[in-house]
C-alpha cells in the first residue's frame, strides 16, 4: 500500500488555504478597511497559530482518518465526534461543489464561452468526478497531483509579488484606516476563509508514512507559508493599485494589468484557474476520508468505509461524496457558502483546542510526539479566538449549521435502527 509523505501532507495543508480566496477576497478586504486590510490578514493568520499547535500536539497522538471527528471523539465521546465530522463532511462537500463551479468564471476571461451556464455544470461535473477517479485509484495518485498544483498555484503569486513591489507608491498606503466606516473584526473574519484549509492535514492519517510527524509539521507551517504570502500579495496589492477596494471579483487580476500590462492579467487569471482546480484536487483526497471515518465507528454503514482490495482507498466513500458533490454543482453558488464554511471551521477549531485541553486531563501519559509547552494557555486562547470569530456569523448560517447536523443525526439514528433490526432477526 502506497502512502502519502510528509512533503504530501505539508502540500496538502497549503493547498487547502491557497485557493480561491486570495484571488478573490484581497479586494473585498480593501473595501472594508482599506490599507488596514494588509493587518487583517496578519492577524488572522497569527490568531490562527494558536488553533493549529493545538491541531499539532492531537495531529501527534493519532494515526487514523477523521482528523477534527477523531479528536472530538476521543476528548468528549462518539456523538459530539459525530456532529463535528458530520457537519465537516457536509460542509466539505458544497464547498468542493461551489469552487468547481466557479472554475468556468475564472476560465471565461479567456474565452465567454465559459459563462454559459451548461458548460460551468459540465466543467463543474467533469473536475468532481475526473479528480476522484484519481483518487479512486490510489492515495498517491491523488496526493502527486495535490503536490502539482501546489506548487503550480504559487509561481504567480510570487510572480505577482516579485514585480509588484517595484510599483508600489508608498501615497496608495494613507490614510490607513480607510474607510474609517468599515469593520475590521469583519475583514479579519472574512480572512478566515482565505486562511483556512491546515486542518485538512490530519485527515488521511490512516494512509500516510509518518502522521505523528507529518501533521504537526504541516498543519503550522502551511499556516504559516501562506500567511506570509496573504501579506505579501495585500501589501502590493494595496501599493500598486488605487482602487483596489472597487476591484470587483478579479482584484489580483487587475492589479496586475495596472503594472504588467495584459499579461499580468492574462497570469493572475491563470493562476487563479489553478488554485481552484488545485483546491478540487484537494478536497477529493480529504473529503471522502471524514465520510470512511465516521463509518468506521459504525455511525454510519461500514461499507463506506471499506477499502478497495486492490487500490486500498475507501472506494465507497470516494464515489458517495463524488456523486453527491456533483449534485450539489448543479445547485450551489460559491459567495453563500462562505459565511457557513467560515461556522463550521470554527466549530472544529473550537473543538479541537478544548480537546487538547480535556486530553490532558483525560489521557496525561499518551504519546504525544509533539508536545505543547503551555498546552492550556494556548488551546484557551484559540477556544477564545475560535468565540470571537463566531460572533461574526449572522443568524441564518447558525440555523442553517444547526439544520445540517439535525440532518446528520437523523441519518445515524435511521442507520442504528436498520442495525439493530437487522441483527434480532
């Protein structure tokens, strides 16, 4: 059996945050705080440090599939394990769907032909079910191609960065904090989106070399390697183009034609076509896994999480997600997930750190290859970071969050039944 490297793993946290957000939302933050919008995703990201060391020391206690669901399930018992990876998994799936169809968006600055409506579901559909062929077919299969896009995604953000800072004018900076209107808390929130994507790291634990090790490594340096970047880009962002705030949907795009020229454009449209395709190729590895693990516990059939005989990936799993991930494309807009991923991952944050804490508690002599210092301090200040976020999330993402897992809890409930009925006859 084939598994998955730390080098993979790393590229796969990296993946996960590098993907259509910073092509997106760079002008969205500009709009909200102006200059001030280069801090937000600074913040941010270092908030986030303290939710990831937490994700390190439980990333270095477990070697199964699940991530967030293992550790919910070991720290406080196997229903709150379930909401949580239930409601991931869901979630996971409509945002994979969403971002598959915003591909053809980023592909019509090339050709119009891509804002037909039918050719973005059959592009939509073709990447869902073209990316968990690969992964169908084995884990590594699908981790090399995780491990392209990757590094494919960066040459144009670097790119970007490298030119840029020739052309920055240091006027395009002042006043700050502009407009004096807008929320930072709200444009630190709304970096949430961009900045999440490390705690996919732990989730195909089960199938890697060396998860102990691997996880603690990239879940805090993919954080930390694409806060770097984030800043980057928003300083030059900010420094290169005036009206970065009025940019629209394509602000790195414009930006880039401001000081390269068409090519510029032409660059930052391409790579954004290769982040989203690279996010598809990630979430078709990780997805499926949080379906395998919560069958594995018998929450729900054990069939889906069977692996194949031959290319030793849950194949059931793996085609369950896909179909229902392809349906979703032909439904879902990608702008109204992002208030209900930016609810569930703070639910898993949240999670997750008071899980570091109960475990220590709990189990004070398992191995932990990597060990907080600190540990309590750190997991309550990211349970505390995890409560600020949360209160930027409007009423209507906490019922809808509250209907998904109502859902997910029918569906184990409905399974036990079949169980127990099908085992006294």
């Amino acid at each position: 059996m084939k598994k998955i490297s730390i080098f993979d793993t790393f590229c796969l946290g990296l993946n996960a945050i590098i993907g259509s957000g910073i092509f997106i939302f760079p002008g969205l933050l500009a709009k909200e705080v102006g200059p001030a919008s280069i801090l937000a995703f600074a913040v941010c990201g270092l908030m986030l440090v303290f939710v990831a060391l937490c994700y390190a020391e439980l990333g270095s206690m477990f070697k199964q599939n699940g991530g967030p669901y293992v550790f919910a399930k070991e720290a406080f018992g196997p229903w709150t394990g379930f909401g949580v990876g239930w409601i991931s998994w869901v979630t996971s799936v409509f945002c994979w769907a969403a971002v598959a169809s915003a591909v053809s968006s980023s592909l019509a600055y090339f050709h119009p032909g891509f804002d037909n409506p039918n050719v973005t579901k059959a592009l939509a559909a073709a990447l869902v079910l073209g990316f968990g062929f690969i992964n169908y077919h084995g884990i590594k299969l699908g981790a090399w191609m995780v491990n392209f896009f990757t590094m494919a995604k960066l040459v144009p953000l670097i790119l970007f960065v490298a030119v840029g800072f020739f052309w920055v004018k240091s006027a395009n900076y002042t006043p700050f904090w502009n407009p004096p209107t807008g929320s930072f808390s709200q444009a630190v929130f709304l970096s949430l989106w961009a900045l999440q994507g490390f705690e996919v790291t732990p989730l195909p634990s089960g199938e890697s070399v060396n998860p102990q090790k691997a996880v603690p490594i990239a879940a805090v340096g993919s954080l930390l390697c694409a806060t770097l970047v984030y800043v980057l880009i928003q300083i030059v962002a900010v420094g290169v183009y005036p009206t970065l705030a009025n940019a629209g949907t394509k602000p790195l795009a414009e930006a880039a034609s401001h000081f390269m020229g068409p090519m510029g454009g032409t660059i930052m449209a391409l790579g954004a076509v290769l982040s989203m395709v690279g996010f598809n190729s990630g979430n078709a590895l990780g997805c499926p896994r949080l379906l395998s693990a919560l069958a594995e516990n018998n929450h729900l059939p054990p069939r889906l999480a069977l692996q194949h005989p031959r290319y030793k990936t849950p194949s059931l799993a793996i085609l369950v997600t896909c179909v229902l991930t392809t349906s979703a494309a032909l439904f879902m807009s990608f702008q109204s997930l992002v208030h209900l991923a930016n609810l569930v991952v703070i639910l898993q944050y949240l999670a997750t750190c008071s899980a570091v804490i109960w475990l220590r508690y709990k189990k004070p002599n398992a191995v932990r290859l990597f060990k907080l210092p600190l540990a309590t301090p750190i997991a309550l200040a990211g349970c505390a970071i995890s409560l600020w976020l949360v209160k930027e999330v409007k009423t209507s993402e906490f019922l809808l969050g509250g209907l998904v897992i109502a859902i997910g809890f029918l569906c184990m409930a409905a399974w036990h039944r079949i169980s127990l009925k099908s085992s006294s006859e």
